[in-house]
C-alpha cells in the first residue's frame, strides 16, 4: 500500500470513477489516486508471452512512495515507459532502454526506463506504467479478450476520522475498504503475538529437562547412597541434587539464550535470499528475552524438583544393610492397558453425549498417552527378547544383556524419545490427513488433474488437440468444452467461445429466483466421463441421444420439465422454451454440478434452434496434480496457436498455506528430538563406562567397545521409533477423526524420520564411546 492509508478496488472502471468522484465530494481532507493492475496481463517477450503483476498509476505521488524500490533509473512518467522488476529483468536479460510490450499489441511502445524491488516479494514479475497506460493499449477496455480482468482501485489517505469516513461510504455500496490495521489484523496469530512461542518452547525445554535430570540423577545416585550411609541427611543430598541442577540452569539458559541471539543475528543478512522479501529491523528482544530466562528457569527447576526428589532412590541406610534378595518375576499389570481403553471409551461417549470435539479430542489424547505408558511398561519383555536375538554378535550380546539386567535405564531414555518422536510424527500425519480431507472434498471448476484450455483467442480446437496431445502423455483423454448459444449472440462476440450461452432458469418452486446455470454439450461417453468422472448409464445414454435433458441437481424430479433460459437482449432472458428433462441414474459432484446443470446432446439443441460452440479443450491427466514443469512445456506448445497461460486452467486442488503455528510446532518437535536422542544416548555411554573399562582391561578392542554403544544407542532409537510412531498415528487419530477426516499418513516423510533417527543414533553412540580408556580406569572404577 506504500503511505496509503486505505484501498478498494472494482473491476469496472465506470464504478471506481463514480465512487471516486463520491468520495472527493463528501468527505473532505480525503487524497485519493487511483491505480489500476492485473496480477496476469501478457507482454511479449521477444519469442514468447510472459505474464507480469501489471499496475500503472502516478509514481510521482507521496502515497505510493515504498510500495516499490527503484534500483536504477526512474519510474515511467508519461505513455509508452516502463519500470520491471529486477528479477524479470534478469529472467529475460533485458536492460534500460530495451522494449517489453502488451502482447496484443507488439508494435506499441513499452520503453524500460527503470528498475524495481518489491519490498514484499523480491522474486515478482512487476511491471510499472504511468497512469493511463491500461486504457489506453488496445484490447484492455471493455474487450477482455486474452486478458484477464483488472483492479480499476484507489488509493486513499488521510486522518483516521477521514478514512472512518470513506469507510462507512464505501460499505453503503457493498464494497470493502482494505485498511492497514485491517490487514494487521489478518496476520496469524503467531505473526501477531511471537511471544507466544515462548509456551511451546518452554515446554519443549521442560521435557528435556526432565530427561536430563533424570539420567544424571540415576548417573550419580550410588554416590548419593553411599554419602547417606556415611551420615549425610536426605535432605542435604537433596539440596546439594538441586542446588547442581539450578547451576546447571544458570549457566545453560542465559548460554543458550546468547546463542540463539547470535544465531539469529549471524543468519538475519541471508534471510532476504531465503524469503525473497525484506525483514524488520533487527529486535533483541531484551524483554521477552528475559521473560524467556524466567520462564526456562522457572521450568528448569521443577523438573529439577521432581528428578531429585529421592536423591538415593530406595532409603540409602537400608540399601547399605539390606541385602538383596531374589524375589519373584512381577507379573506385568493390565491396568495401565484398561485406564487407556476406558479413557477412548470416555472420549466417545463424550462425543455421543455431548457433541464437544474439543472434548472428545482431550480425552482421546490422554487416552492415547495412557496406551502408550502402558506399552512402555512392556519394553522390559522385549529388551529380553532383543538380548536373545543378539547373542549372534559378541558386541550385541553384551550390549543388549546389559540393557536385559537393568532395564530401568533404556526404559528411560526410551520414554524421552517417545515424545519427541509422537509429537513430530503427530504433527506430519496431522498435515497430510488434512491435506487429503481437502482433496477428497475439494470444489472446483474442472476436475483434479485436468487442463483446460479457454478458446477465448478464436482458436480452432483441433489446433489446441494437437498441441497438447505433443505434450502430455500418450492415451491422455482430450475432450472439448461445448455449450449453447445462438446465432444473434455469436454476431455480437468476439470470437466464438465470448458468445452469451444458454441457460438453464431457475425452478420457480425453489421460492427464489436462484441464478442462471450454464448448459453443456455432451455427445459421448468419453466428453460424459471427462465432466463427471465417471462412466454414463444406459439410461443415461439413451436420455441423450433421445433428445432429453439430462438434469444434474438433485433438486428435479422424475418426469419434471427443464425451462431454457435464452438471452434476449442485456438482462433479460426468454424463458418460454421448455424441454423434456430426465435424472441422472447415480449421483454426481459438487465440482459437476458447479460447471453445468444439465447435458443436452448437440442434436438437440440444432432442433432448439440453438448452436452448439466450443469454448475450450479439457485434457484429464489423472486425479494427481500436474508437476510443475508442465507449465513451461504447455506454455510453449500452445503459444504458437494463440493460447496463453493465462488462459489455461490447471487444476492441482486446494494449495492454501499451512499455517505457520504447524511448523513451528515440527521445528520444536525436531530439535526436541535431536536434543533427547543425544542426551539419552551420551547418558547411556556414561553410565556403562566402568563396564567398558572392565572390558578393556580384559583383552577387547577399541572398535568392539565402540560398538557396544552403537548397539545400545540404536537398540534405544528404534524402540523410540516403535512406540514414537504408534503414539503419533495415535495423536493424528484423535485430532482428525472427531471432524470426519481419514488418517492419511505421508509414509515417506515418516520414513525419511525413522531414517534420521537411526543415522543420528548410531552417530551420537560413535562419538558418545569413551576413548582412552586405560587413563580412565580407575577414575571409572570408582
């Protein structure tokens, strides 16, 4: 918007003058400029169409100052100059001086004389005029053949009472003024309040707190039984537990609040290449920086409570006289499995009950956390069962047998994993479930993976056949687009496909007078399945080819009447035409339905008196998006027919942005899970180091110590894995399934992550293997 307080924009350049020249009269110390654009207006390019992001207006004026960065020479003044992009300029390697012009008017002057930056998108096809330019090139008015249609705008500025104003004005007409407060507000919420990042992340830290206290307590608990047996109170070990943990906080909060600071300003001067757009200015973010400190301290330290609240496990002076003693195997408990299941059970009846989703997925996940500590609770059975099957590797077998002996310990760090793991695959299976509900109930024009190509340039369709045949696939199914019209409305077109077609009128039972809706040409099964996605019936067949309507809404009856509307001059239409209707046998659509209303055979419609015209060609390529490339390759196969890209509609389905919450919450749950894999790792090395010194001592080599660990780091990563992905998928089920989604799980992000995880744990156990060991031995020992 540049300086410009407020903006509004119609596609009718009479309405904008009019509304203009209201706004000039009843709201005073009100500056208005208008400004006109078209996000896809063609200019030829030497040897090819090239769409731009076309606005022309007075450059010299203050309100549009900032809206563009000049780069080099100056912005166009009078007709016939203009300024581009400097990444248009660079894609099609032209200069100052060089010509780009309208593509239907290739002779026309269009002189460059300067270069500019969108501040908002550096990567942008722009391209500058000076006011008056749009109107006055051939083919832009009130003919819109070949080009799309324009945003005749103002821009307004001025005090806030003045913008209230014209604010008020303008919605009397039904428009909307877009605001800078208005577009403040539509920012996402994380975009609006960052420092709600600060939740998620401190409770990442939190669980990795706890994590890390808790390993280090098990690390140094016999030196704590053995302080306790020689007369030190519980209560001082506990205080000295916690008063090491609150250091340890001290030194690693502020250390890795520095960090990040550096990080971020380290990586801020390549941010504009990565996103193509100019950033704020550097914030250290001294407040919330603090409050982060806090906030890590304050989390640091109740998990630092709860890890040393029984800083020698069991009483130490009983563990010190008491000798153990065999007892028998326990018997694993069922319970953890029936709190879960009555916690699903709970969560359904909710939903039945009440209707809550927000409820319903509550206890669904802690019904889900419920299962899953209840499978934890088994890994104990399996690190036996792993010892066994490990007894083919000497390395294996002693790593996997000491995991056997104490499985308190992989148990553990197994736990940590898990939630990193489940979070992430959570919030991948979440993504791809939605993106698929999306799909599966996606309403458009044309189906997915079909292109259609708009006849609006008077192409005759075989040319158009033909291009597309050379490029897409061989046995792609190419069909036309036809409809109805008459040969009043093609005198008065353009070109064919411009002709005002028929229509099917509203039913008066419906007690509105609803909207007029287009009638399509259908003559065999191939057109018939290209439009609805499926084959026709026999009845179907036989309604067409008899000369009947074939009626899609459901709202026609068996043996109703179909009423033709036919233009009959500006908007009036007669309405006296009626033809014998017929219902389609199965249902179709919503996308069906949203392109016609009724088929009719071209036979029929010549006995109406009516003209059959094709106004496009549909190629269905599949129900997958198109790739990318196809772009370019139909751009160049149908530009020598006169078709441009901008008359070519490509269905790929809904391609809205993921919001951004999701992949913050990935990112966290990525670094959690990095974070934790090493931390349980390097602590698992930690505590069997005496037995590695022993095993040293007695003869074995360096390389078979070293893959002791590798053993038990990928022993623990992939029962992390195991449990992480069925608590994930678990997650992703109570988060889609209360609102009708399916659990669609993209399986190669998923193992894309299951194959990082086992990489980075072999990697953390190859460096976390303790070296010189003989130096080490009696330190170890002890």
């Amino acid at each position: 918007m540049g300086r410009a307080d407020g903006y509004i924009s119609t596609s009718d350049p009479a309405a904008t003058d009019a509304l203009s020249r209201d706004l000039a009269q009843k709201v005073p110390g009100l500056k208005l400029l208008p400004i006109t654009g078209n996000p896809a207006f063609p200019v030829w390019a030497k040897d090819r169409t090239v769409d731009v992001n076309y606005q022309d207006t007075d450059w010299s004026q203050p309100v549009v100052q900032g809206k563009f960065r000049l780069t080099r020479g100056h912005f166009p003044s009078k007709s016939g100059e203009i300024a581009i992009g400097t990444a248009l300029a660079d894609e099609l390697h032209l200069s100052v001086g060089d010509s780009l012009p309208y593509r239907w008017a290739k002779e026309s002057q269009a002189k460059i004389v300067g270069f500019v930056q969108n501040p908002q998108a550096h990567q942008g096809s722009d391209y500058l005029a000076a006011a008056g330019q749009l109107r006055a090139w051939p083919k832009t008015g009130d003919d819109t053949t070949n080009v799309m249609p324009s945003d005749y705008g103002l821009l307004l500025s001025g005090a806030p009472e003045a913008i209230s104003s014209a604010g008020a004005l303008i919605e009397e007409r039904q428009l909307l003024l877009q605001t800078r407060s208005g577009i403040a507000n539509g920012r996402s919420m994380v975009e609006r309040e960052p420092g709600l990042l600060l939740a998620p992340g401190v409770i990442v830290l939190g669980v990795v707190a706890a994590g890390a206290f808790t390993l280090r307590m098990r690390r140094i608990r016999s030196e704590f039984a053995l302080l306790s047996a020689l007369g030190f109170s519980d209560k001082a070990l506990r205080a000295s537990a916690m008063s090491g943990a609150l250091q340890a906080s001290l030194v690693a909060v502020p250390l890795g609040w520095v960090l990040g600071t550096a990080i971020s300003a380290a990586v801020r001067p390549t941010l504009p290449d990565l996103t193509h757009r100019d950033i704020s200015p550097y914030d250290p973010l001294l407040s919330d920086g603090l409050v982060t400190v806090l906030l890590s301290l304050l989390a640091s330290v109740i998990t630092a409570a709860f890890a040393t609240r029984y800083p020698t496990g069991t009483p130490a002076r009983a563990r010190t006289r008491i000798t153990p003693r065999e007892t028998a195997r326990r018997r694993p408990t069922a319970a953890p499995v029936l709190a879960g299941l009555g916690a699903l059970l709970l969560a359904l009846a909710s939903a039945v009950l009440s209707g809550d989703l927000a409820a319903w997925c509550a206890v669904a996940v802690a019904g889900v956390g419920v299962l899953s500590a209840a499978a934890l609770t088994q890994a104990p059975r399996v690190l036996r069962l792993l010892a066994h099957l490990g007894d083919r590797s000497f390395s294996g077998r002693i790593a996997l047998r000491a995991f056997a002996r104490d499985p308190r310990r992989p148990v553990s760090a197994v736990a940590v994993g898990t939630v990193s793991i489940a979070v992430a695959v959570g919030v991948l299976g979440t993504l791809s479930s939605i993106a698929a509900q999306e799909r599966s109930t996606y309403v458009g024009s044309r189906h997915l993976g079909q292109i259609e190509a708009l006849l609006y340039a008077g192409t005759p369709p075989q040319d158009v056949e033909e291009a597309l045949s050379a490029v897409l696939p061989k046995g792609t199914s190419i069909v036309r687009g036809t409809t109805v019209t008459d040969q009043r409305a093609l005198a008065k077109a353009n070109t064919p496909a411009l002709a005002e077609g028929w229509s099917v009128a509203p039913r008066p039972s419906n007690g509105s007078e609803g909207r007029l809706q287009p009638i399509e040409i259908v003559n065999d099964a191939q057109t018939f399945e290209a439009l609805t996605g499926r084959q026709w019936t026999n009845s179907e067949r036989a309604a067409l080819q008899s000369g009947r309507v074939l009626a899609l809404s459901p709202d026609y009856l068996a043996g109703d009447w179909v009423t033709l509307a036919v233009p009959a001059g500006g908007e009036k239409y007669d309405t006296s035409r009626k033809a014998a209707g017929a219902l389609v046998e199965e249902p179709v659509d919503d996308t069906t339905r949203s392109r016609a209303a009724a088929y009719v055979s071209a036979s029929a419609v010549r006995a109406w008196g009516g003209v059959p015209v094709d106004y496009s060609v549909i190629a269905t390529t599949g129900d997958q998006a198109p790739p990318p490339e196809l772009d370019g390759q139909l751009a160049k196969a149908l530009e020598p027919v006169n078709i441009l890209m901008s008359d070519v509609r490509i269905e790929r389905g809904p391609e809205g942005p993921t919001p951004t919450l999701w992949y913050i919450m990935l990112g966290l749950a990525l670094a959690a899970l990095a974070t934790t894999l090493g931390i349980v790792v390097t602590s698992s090395a930690a505590e069997l180091r005496p037995d590695l010194v022993r095993l040293h001592r007695l003869g074995i080599a360096p390389r078979v110590i070293r893959r002791i660990v590798i053993w038990q780091s990928l022993a623990i990563s992939v029962l992390a894995v195991l449990l992480g992905v069925a608590a994930g998928t678990g997650l992703v089920a109570a988060r889609v399934w209360p609102f009708g989604a399916p659990v669609v799980l993209d399986w190669t992000a998923v193992g894309s992550l299951v194959a990082a995880i086992l990489v980075l744990g072999s990697f953390y156990g190859a460096i976390a293997s303790p070296r010189r060991l003989g130096n080490a031995l009696y330190r170890a020992e002890t």
